[in-house]
C-alpha cells in the first residue's frame, strides 16, 4: 500500500505561482512513477506531468503546463512537488497525486485526496 497526501492549493491570481507538495508512504520499493494529474467538475481527470522514478528520472507534461509547470522529487522526503508559474484561470482544477506502482505481478494506481487549485482575479 502506498499513501498520498497532497498539500499546498489554494486561490492565486493570474500569472501567480504555486507549489504543490505530495508526501508519500508505505510500500515505495515498487513505486516506478509519480504524477499530478487535475479534474474540472463533468470533465475527466487529465496528466499535467509525470515523473520516472528510475530511468534518469525523466518527465512528460502536458501541452498546456509546459514551459509554466515542473515536477521535482525529493526522495529523501519521499516527496514529489509541482512548480507552477504563470498560472492561468483555465488551470482551475481539483489537482491531484498519483503514483504508479508494481511488485512484478500486478501494477497498482494510487491516488492522493487532491488539492483545489483556483486561479482568479
């Protein structure tokens, strides 16, 4: 089992910034990715950006986000974070935590309980 807490949403003007923080535990040993995805209310729940535990670490964002979002670990902390910048109201989402896990028989998706993002004048 892998836990996820989110933190560090709130109500920002455009063109603001933000950070978001994930805090990870339990059983990390098969956790191979983590990510922030976000929901709008009657919208499904799209990537924003992903990050590869191993394999150097690489990430992927969405088109939307780059440029403007990046995500960092901390593995001593066991923490993933989201740098936002230039944010804008269209980036109004419930964001949340996801991390992609796996013990070589079956794959496992956690989710974290997510984080409002609201970005207004």
């Amino acid at each position: 089992q892998v836990q996820l807490v989110e933190s560090g949403g709130g109500l920002v003007q455009p063109g603001g910034s933000l950070n978001l923080s994930c805090a990870a535990s339990g059983i990390m040993s098969g956790v191979y990715a983590m990510g922030w995805y976000r929901q709008v209310p009657g919208e499904q729940r799209e990537l924003v950006a992903r990050m590869r535990v191993n394999h150097g670490g690489s990430t992927n964002y969405a088109d939307s986000v780059k440029g403007r979002f990046t995500i960092s670990r901390d593995n001593a902390k066991k923490t993933v974070y989201l740098h936002m910048n230039s944010l804008k109201p269209e980036d109004t989402a419930v964001y949340y935590c996801n991390a992609d896990h796996s013990d070589g028989l079956q794959q496992t998706t956690y989710w974290g309980q997510g984080t409002q993002v609201t970005v207004s004048s």
